[in-house]
C-alpha cells in the first residue's frame, strides 16, 4: 500500500509526466467563465508521520485534488455554480434540482469529502427507498471512494467497512446510508453530524424532522452543530421540497445580458421557458445566445433559514452543446407534458396537488348542522357526564416534537407537530364523535407532563383502547403499555407497501396500517357527515390541522400520497385516526 508522504509528493495532475494526454475539459478552460484553479495535492495538505494527512484551503479545490469520478480526477471547471456548495459550509441547506444535474454525485463528493477532511465524522444518506440507496451506494458513493488514489491508498484498507448501508474509513469516520419513506424507523437514533436527505420531494416531512434529530449530539460528539442538506426535484407546490425551499434563501442562477445598460450593467436572466432558443441559450428580451457560465447566484428571500441554490438543466455545461441542446432541452419543451418538462428540466414546481377534504365538508359535520338527541355536542367535553353512559370510549394520541423551529431573526418561523390527544365513540353505527380534543404546548410540551395527564383523562372517562402513533412515540409507549397493559393500548405504525388493510405484528406489538386506505377513508367519513363536531368556532384549530393535509399522485411509487405543508401541523387529523382505528378494530369494522 502506498503511503500518504508518497502520495503527496506524486504530483496527481502532472499528466505529461505520467505520459497521459490531459482531459480536453481541461485543456480548453474558460477562465472567464470559471475560477482559476491549478493546485497541486501537496499545496493543499500538511503530512502526518504514520497517520492520515491533514487538508487545508478550499474545499472545492480539496475535492478535485484527491477526487476522481466516472474514472477521472473530479473537476468543476465552468461549475461555478456548485461553489459555494462546496465551500461556504451552510448548516441548513436546500438544493431544488430539475434531473441530470450532478445532484446526487454532488452529495457524494461532498459525502465523501467532509469523511477524509474530518476523522471520527459521521454523515447520514437518506433517500425514500433502499434501491435508491442501495443505487446510491454501488453507483456513486462505492466508485468515488475506491477509483480515488489517494483515498483507496491512505484512508481504505484492511478492517474497514465496506456494505452498502454502512461504510468506514481508516481515520474512523462512517459513513451510514438508510432508507426512509413512510416510516422514519430505519433512520432514526443514528448519531451523526450532517445528514443528506436525497429524493426528498418522496419524503414526508414530520419523517425529515425525526431523522434530523440525530443531529442533536453533534456539539458534544464532534464539536460542530449538526448540519442538513435537503436535496431533490420539485413536483407540486405543496411537496415536501417545494415547502423548504418556501424558508430558504432562493438563489437564483441569474445570467447578464448587454441588450440594456442602466446601474444593474445591463439585462438579468432568470432562467424559465422564455431562454430556450432553437439552438442555444438565449435572453428573454433581446434574444441574443447567452453563456450559461457567466452567470452568478443572487438570493431573493435573504435571511431566511435555509441556504436554497434552484439548479436547472439550462444552466449546466453539458446542455449547452447543439446536440445535447436540441434533444434534451427543445424536443421535451417541445413534446413533454408541462408539468414534467417544468419539474425535470427546469426544476421548478407545478401544481398537481389537491385538498382531500374541505372546510364545507368539516363544517357540514359541525353543531348545528350535525348534532345528536339528548347530547349536547355543541362545544369540546372535559368532563363525563350522564349523557356519556353506555358509551365504548376510544383514544387516539399522536405523539409530537412540542417545539418551534427557527427563529424571528431568520425570517419566517416554523412550527414543529405537537402532541394532541382526542377521545371518541360511535353513537350509531354509522356515525362517529370525536368529543375530546387536547393539544399540549407551552410548559405541557415534556412527556413527563403528558403521559400522566394522558392516563389520568383515560381513567376519567373510562376509555377501552387507546391508539398510539407508533413511529414517533414508540419509548414513551412504554410507559402507557406499562400503565394500561396490552390490551389497553393499541400501536399504529403507517405503510404504504402494504397489500391489506391491517396487518398485526406481534413481536412489536403493533398494527402495521395501510396509510392511504385509513385516510382515504378518514377524508370520505368527513365528506358523508359521518362525524359529528363542535361549533366550528370551537373546533377550528384542530380542523385547520385537517384542512392542511393535500394529496397528489407520487410517480415513484404511482400512489397517491398524503402530507402537510410544512409549517402546518396535521396532529390533530391523526390523533383522530388513531382514535377511531382503535374503534373500528375492537368493533371489527377495519
């Protein structure tokens, strides 16, 4: 094995010497169009007698230094628009990508990168499915770190670990990969101090916040915050990625143009359909060709949580040429539907999306339209009475973070789920009443407030089951297990592979549930008035948690998936599910 004092004093881009022709990318560098760039490994990294050596300088220029891809030595000449990705280190970063825009290898570089640059560092690479991880892991990741010289000959070696969903190098770092789409279980509890979220317009966002919390230990473990980066390509303006490009920076590639003087020094493109030419590039107002390298980043929304870089096929080098050009950039504007050439080529949102149920249909179950003989169902119930007799009484809880995320300072403030608690009965059997309704904030957000108030109201009322969310509260299910025993409490963990309706794991001690059929039917109960609620005026902040919810078709898993704008909880939507899903199962209806 070669050792790092070798490898350093071999010059790695003396291609002459080595009798290798320079790459032609190379050879013909538009300096005006990218940034100057010629180091040599040994300027950029200090040797350690015996060990690992140690980098310095920007990371971008480590990257080409000691990265090779598809075979080569990596590099990000007329890539101007991928350096401040690599260098300025955002802790809170969002990349909205249309396809084939060297997204993915992108994370990997930088994957890789941040595990050589740092020893004992541990990142975290989530994608919606394990073949796109497992893809992820054989295509890109395995490549990048065993074709790199230095890499397979200094930090690779005899004890580390190389699986699919778990790899190592010699300076201690790991590098985890895992796979979350519904369920956050896989994920979740791995300690490591940055986390790449791939694909993530196919993840649910209360599943981002879950996993993000492996963050949490990064000042103590490593010394650093925790850092994410949020990476995918946008369908609807109510996806997952498109809400956090919502609280981000938006930077937008902007590419100058002569046709107009003025202050500004002269015309600024923002790339849309308007700059796609016959045979190029061209600005929107004069249609003159423009060099898509000449551009430069300019934030629109400054201040806000999240760093968002938009990255389009008409802004990277390999489209400009006329061939390239012609095929994938004017035939599918030309051919595509719309929504699919503005998701995948431009990399923009477009709207699919709609709202399941809505405030009509919540309102039409709502006292006075829908009300019950001899009970009063007019406002929230806290306290049994005689009119509750004879009633089997259902609980349902979904369990939430109980906290607020960002700040004013950096713009618009977003809110995390809370924990919210409903009782319920079936007064015919039809019709369905959620009476109790109970969100925990403020100083009741601690499980050590909640869980004996959950049992107190339970003993109160006298409920039969209780339906837990599984996926987010499965330690402190314990504790209710433990108070209520096992025929008490009911777990519910969502699926979305799921052939059936239910499906039992004893193991576990929970029913595993086809996600879209429970809410499907949820939002169909609500539109046949098989609810009866409170006065909207009582009820509406828990209904607007229903109202928040949306559905549009994934083309990945061609099904149709529910979720929730990010700063709008759904809580209270599913501590009803639970609730009633305890129903039902005692009652044999689901």
């Amino acid at each position: 094995m070669q050792d790092a004092e070798e490898l350093l004093d071999d010059d790695p881009f003396d291609f002459e010497g080595k009798g290798e022709v320079r790459p032609e990318m190379i050879r013909d560098i538009n300096w005006n169009a990218a940034y100057q760039w010629a180091p040599a490994l040994k300027e950029l990294a200090a040797k350690t007698p015996g060990g690992s050596p140690t980098f310095h300088g920007r990371r971008s220029d480590i990257a080409q230094a000691i990265l090779h891809h598809l075979g080569k030595p990596l590099r990000l000449d007329n890539h101007a628009f991928l350096l401040p990705i690599y260098n300025d280190q955002d802790s809170q970063l969002v990349m909205k990508c249309s396809r084939q825009v060297a997204k993915s290898s992108t994370i990997c570089n930088l994957q890789v990168l941040e595990a050589v640059l740092r020893p004992h560092w541990r990142t975290l690479y989530v994608s919606p499915s394990h073949q796109q991880t497992r893809q992820y892991s054989n295509e890109k990741l395995r490549p990048t770190l065993y074709d790199s010289p230095l890499l397979k000959n200094v930090f690779l070696g005899k004890g580390v670990i190389d699986q699919v969903f778990e790899k190592t190098l010699l300076n201690g770092s790991y590098i985890f990969l895992r796979a979350a789409y519904l369920t956050a279980a896989r994920a979740r509890g791995i300690p490591a101090s940055r986390v790449f979220f791939d694909e993530a317009q196919d993840l649910l966002k209360d599943n981002i916040k879950v996993i993000s919390q492996s963050l949490s230990a990064s000042l103590i473990s490593a010394g650093v915050e925790g850092s994410e980066m949020i990476t995918g390509t946008p369908l609807t303006h109510s996806n997952t990625l498109e809400e956090y490009w919502r609280w981000s920076t938006q930077n937008e590639w902007l590419i100058p143009c002569d046709c107009k003087g003025g202050d500004a020094g002269g015309y600024w493109n923002f790339l849309d359909e308007r700059n796609i030419g016959k045979t190029g590039l061209i600005c929107s107002n004069c249609g003159k060709p423009l060099d898509a390298a000449s551009g430069q980043w300019v934030t629109f929304c400054p201040g806000e949580y999240y760093v968002g870089y938009h990255i389009s096929q008409l802004m990277v080098p390999w489209k400009q040429g006329l061939n390239a050009w012609r095929k994938e950039i004017v035939l599918p504007f030309e051919k595509w539907p719309e929504n699919k050439f503005h998701n995948e080529i431009l990399g923009f949102s477009y709207d699919t999306a709609s709202a399941p149920v809505t405030r009509m249909d919540l309102q039409k179950c709502c006292y006075p339209d829908k009300k019950l003989p001899a009970r009063d169902t007019s406002k929230i119930i806290h306290a049994r009475n005689s009119t509750m007799n004879g009633l089997r009484i259902f609980g349902g809880i979904d369990w939430g973070e109980g906290r607020q995320e960002g700040s004013a300072e950096k713009g618009k403030r977003k809110f995390a789920s809370w924990t919210v608690l409903t009782l319920g009965a079936y007064v015919t059997d039809e019709i369905f009443w959620p009476f109790l309704w109970k969100r925990y904030v403020g100083k009741d957000i601690d499980p050590e407030v909640i869980v004996p108030d959950v049992l107190n109201i339970c003993g109160h009322w006298g409920v039969e089951v209780l339906g837990a969310d599984w996926g987010h509260g499965w330690g402190v299910n314990s504790r209710l297990f433990k108070a209520r025993g096992r025929t008490g409490v009911m777990q519910f963990a969502y699926s979305t592979s799921l052939g059936e309706r239910k499906r039992y794991d004893a193991e576990a001690h929970k029913f595993i549930i086809n996600r879209n059929a429970v809410l499907a039917d949820t939002f169909q109960a609500f539109k046949q008035q098989k609810f009866i609620l409170p006065k909207w005026d009582e009820f509406e902040s828990f209904g607007k948690d229903i109202l928040a919810e949306y559905v549009e078709y994934n083309e990945r898993a061609r099904t149709m998936m529910y979720d929730h704008p990010i700063d709008q909880p759904d809580d209270a939507l599913h501590s009803l599910v639970y609730c009633k899903l305890a129903a039902d199962i005692s009652h044999n209806r689901f």
